[in-house]
C-alpha cells in the first residue's frame, strides 16, 4: 500500500514520577499544545509493534527504556491507545500503523505513553530484588493504569453562524440543538477537523457538514466563502492562515461567541463573458456581514 503523504501517530508522554504530561521535543506543528508529538510511520522499523512504536517515541524524544544494568536503572514504559482506553497495549501487541483508524490518528486524541523511573533492585525478582516497603517505583497497579483516562472524552465543539451575502440574511443550521434556542447556530466537533488546523480546512469541514458548496465546481457555478472570528472582527482570515482549535480560549467555543462564515454565489459564465458581476462586490465579500464595534446580544435573521 502507498501514500501520497506522510502518515503521522501523534503521541503524548505522561511522567508517573512527575504526576504530569510532559512537553514533546517535536511537537506536531498543528496541535497548539507543546505535549502532543508525533512520528512518521515511516521512519517505525517493521514489523509494527508496540515496543518498535514505544523505542521510536523514546529514541526521539531523547528518553531511556528498559533495564540498564550497568547503572542499576530501569525505565518502565507502558502504551495506552488513547485517553477513552484504560487497558494497556503488550510490547509484542502487532499494531496497525497505517490503518485509516490507526491509533494516534489526531492530535485530539493522541496515544499515551506512560513513563516512570526505579532502581533495578526495585523491578528484579528473587533475592536481589528490594523488599517492597523500600520501593520507590509506582505499583504495577499504578503502572498498567492510564493516567489520563476518561471513560467518555470531553467534545470540544466550534460553533459557527452562516451568512448568506447574496440573500442578505442569516440561514437556518442544518445542526442545531439544545446548545442554543437560535435555529442559526450550529456547530461542529473539533475531533472531526483534520490537521492541519486551517481557517480553510475549518471551512471545508462547515460546508460538508451543512451540505453547502465550496468554490468553483469546474462549470459557471462559483461558491465563496470568507471566514470571520466573530462579529467583533471585521478582518476576515486567509484560507491558509492556523486557528487554534486547542486552547481554552478556541474560536467559536460558545453558541454566544460563534465563528462567522461568510458565504455566496457567482454564475462565472455570465461574469466572465457577459462583464456582469453576479455576486458580492471584493469589498463586500471581505466586510463581516455582522460585524459590531463590541460583542453584541445574539440576534439573528433565521431564513
């Protein structure tokens, strides 16, 4: 099987002596949060098992794994798929790296890599071993246990509001819900958002989900859009330029604060050979149809 494109795990490291996630030394360029790594599966030694991802991880992020004799050290790893997994991997588990649901697929929900540190007396059976009330090292118990586990993960959602140019007004959502009374706001998963998280991937992902066109479709048929952070801004994004769907202040993350996507229609035939412009004007396309000078009250024209 070949790819046109790398082929990514992402992967995030928690310290069972530090109690805490710890920052990748690559952290994927996307994510927004300096704790979420990531590896090209190429560069994973087959056959694919967990102790190749595991040696892979540590190798990169410049961290020991194993038994070193020779410095009395031990350095305990553990794989869990992701934070909804509470069961752990087993070194000589085959994984499927290139799998469409691979583990590690987002940023979002990345494999866990839990990682501590024990003298070797501490790990070693039989008479050489520490007694238990001297060990340091976490329980097995502690060890097989996936310290960021949640039984169901925390959705982050955007929400975001349509503006249809040429009709002049807002539109109805196709997915709306107890979220918010207005039949206007809708939202999306961030889960469902493939990095790189761009204002045009955002776009795209809207459009499909509300059903709606994006660009030209290779006949007379043009469909704009313009993105808008909210209707306190009236600086529309670039399609290229990143939007941090990670941080707790993330755009669109209130009904009451949503992102605004500008949208409209050209018949390209008619403006091409006929020198009619058919749709919004460049200034109107890149003006925030509801732009306000301070964060207003929601109030919205449903279609």
């Amino acid at each position: 099987m070949s790819y046109q494109r790398p082929v990514f795990i992402h992967y995030t490291i928690y310290d069972l002596d530090k109690k805490k996630t710890i920052p990748s030394l690559y952290p994927a360029p996307y994510a927004n949060d300096p704790c979420i790594g990531r590896v090209d599966v190429s560069q994973i030694r087959a056959p694919h098992t967990v102790k190749a991802l595991v040696e892979h991880i540590c190798k990169r992020e410049k961290r020991r794994m194993g038994l070193d004799f020779d410095h009395d050290d031990a350095f305990g790893t553990v794989l869990f798929k992701g934070v909804t997994t509470a069961k752990s991997y087993e070194l000589e588990d085959s994984i499927g790296l290139l799998e469409n649901d691979r583990p590690g697929l987002t940023p979002e929900n990345p494999v866990i890599l839990s990682v501590w540190y024990a003298d070797i007396r501490e790990v070693l059976p039989g008479p050489f071993g520490w007694p238990e009330w001297a060990c340091t090292a976490p329980s097995v118990e502690m060890q097989n246990r996936n310290p960021l586990y949640r039984s169901q993960p925390s959705a982050v959602f955007v929400h975001y509001q349509i503006y249809d140019l040429n009709a002049k007004q807002t539109v109805k959502s196709r997915h709306t819900g107890d979220f918010s009374s207005d039949p206007t706001i809708g939202r999306i998963d961030v889960a469902e958002i493939p990095g790189p998280h761009t204002a045009a991937v955002l776009i795209q992902r809207i459009c499909e989900q509300e059903n709606r066109k994006v660009g030209w479709d290779g006949g007379d048929d043009a469909y704009g859009t313009t993105l808008f952070k909210n209707t306190a801004t009236a600086t529309p994004y670039d399609p290229e330029d990143p939007v941090n769907l990670l941080a707790n202040d993330y755009l669109g993350s209130t009904p009451q604060d949503p992102v605004i996507l500008s949208v409209w229609y050209r018949d390209m035939h008619l403006a091409l050979f006929h020198d009619l412009d058919e749709g919004p004007t460049l200034a109107v396309q890149n003006r925030n149809p509801l732009y306000r000078d301070s964060q207003p009250n929601q109030v919205s024209q449903a279609a």
